[in-house]
C-alpha cells in the first residue's frame, strides 16, 4: 500500500491518534445505541480489517442534505438574492454560484434526456 498520502497531509502518529479515537466513539455510539458488546466489537474488528493502515475520509455532512440543500438553493436564487442565500445558507458568493450552474446544468440534462435530445 502507498502511504505517500499519510507522510503528506498527517503525520503518521497522528493518524493513528485520530482512526483509534474514530474507532472508539464508534465502539461507544454503536454500544449506546443497544447493540450488545460483541457486535460491537465485530464491527470494528471488520472496520479494522478492511480499512486499517488506509488514509480514510468521513464526509462532514450528509450527500443528501446537500443535494436537498443545493436544490433549495436553486429554488430560491433570484440573481438578486445572492447575499440573502449566503448568509442563510453558511456559504459565500462563489459557492452559490457554482450551486446555481451546476444545477441549472443537471436539469437541463435532465430535460434534455426526457425528451430524448443530444446533449
């Protein structure tokens, strides 16, 4: 395996620091949430197994709220609005934008699709 990514961005004992704590909040929230001990620990015997040694990423936040969020910043983008929806939202200017084309995009390929169009 290359670790070239761990040497780049965290110092390996640092790594190591952070996926054992991951792995033991794991542990106490699968355990709080009435699952017995030993399945508890099976699961992170198999997390451990697959993913151990690799530089792994936990996204922040849901894809699904983001997609719900993007769409419903689409919905409310007037072009005249664009301040309104950044501090509503947690984003800046670029951010909303972007949202903007991208969904503009995606339902442009979308309609092109429903009515059988070449994109």
């Amino acid at each position: 395996m290359d670790n070239s990514y761990l040497n780049t961005t965290l110092h390996k004992s640092t790594y190591l620091r952070l996926m054992n704590e991951f792995l033991t909040d794991l542990h106490e929230i699968i355990t709080t949430h009435h699952v017995d001990v030993a399945t508890a620990d099976t699961v992170i015997a198999i997390i451990r197994k697959r993913y151990g040694g690799c530089p792994v990423y936990i996204e922040k936040t849901d894809r699904k709220y983001i997609s719900e969020r993007n769409a419903e910043i689409y919905r409310q983008f007037n072009g005249k609005n664009t301040r309104t929806l950044c501090m509503q939202f947690g984003l800046c200017y670029q951010q909303i934008y972007k949202i903007v084309a991208e969904e503009r995009k995606d339902r442009n390929h979308e309609s092109q699709k429903i009515f059988n169009l070449k994109a």
